[in-house]
C-alpha cells in the first residue's frame, strides 16, 4: 500500500504578494499627490507637496503597472482583467478597488505553474 501524500498548505504566489502592495502604494502615492495639488492650487501656498510627491508618485505609478502585468501573466488573466487592472491605475486610489476585486473573484489566487 502506498503511504498517503502530504500535500504542503497552498502558497500565494509572489506576484499577488508583490501586486497587493503595489495597489495599496500607488494609491497612497495618489492621496498624497492630491493633498499637494490641494496646497498648491486652491491654497495657492505651496508647491513643495507636488514636488515632493510627484516623482514618488510616477515611480510607484510604474511600479503598479509592472506587478500588474507581472500578476497578469502569472495568473493567466484574462484581456479584460489586465486591462482593467491597467486603467485602475488613473483615477485616484481605484487601485484599492480593483485589488479587491481580484480578490474577490479569485484571480488573485492561483498560479499558472502547477504545484508539485
């Protein structure tokens, strides 16, 4: 008789790991942009805050996209999915929603590389 297999506890895949974090960033990165713009041309006080949070948020913007399509190609999406998690990406903080929703329909949660 064969010995009955161990199979290990499902894993998430790096890519949802990485692509969560990104979500979360880049619309933090938004907030922040926004409270900028807010200082900057209805106080009419500063610029320091788009100064400051525009590159962050270009850079996490990039970041954002690359897990996408990182996440995107792992997980098999479908076009639409990864062109909805793409345009997410330009109203503020729509990142959260579209990461929650992935979660929510499970596109998050398989890996294109079966497990052994």
């Amino acid at each position: 008789m064969s010995e009955p297999s161990i199979t290990a506890p499902s894993s998430v895949h790096p890519s949802a790991k990485v692509f969560k974090v990104a979500a979360v960033l880049e619309a933090l990165s938004w907030l922040g942009l926004l409270i900028g713009m807010f200082f900057k041309w209805v106080l009419d006080t500063t610029e320091k805050g788009v100064q400051i949070m525009g590159p962050i948020h270009g850079t996490l913007f990039m970041f954002y996209v690359i897990s996408t399509l990182w996440a995107a190609a792992a997980h098999k999406w479908t076009g639409k999915q990864t062109v909805l998690g793409l345009v997410s990406s330009i109203p503020p903080l729509m990142t959260l929603w579209f990461e929650k929703h992935a979660e929510r329909a499970g596109i998050l949660s398989h890996s294109a590389r079966p497990t052994r």
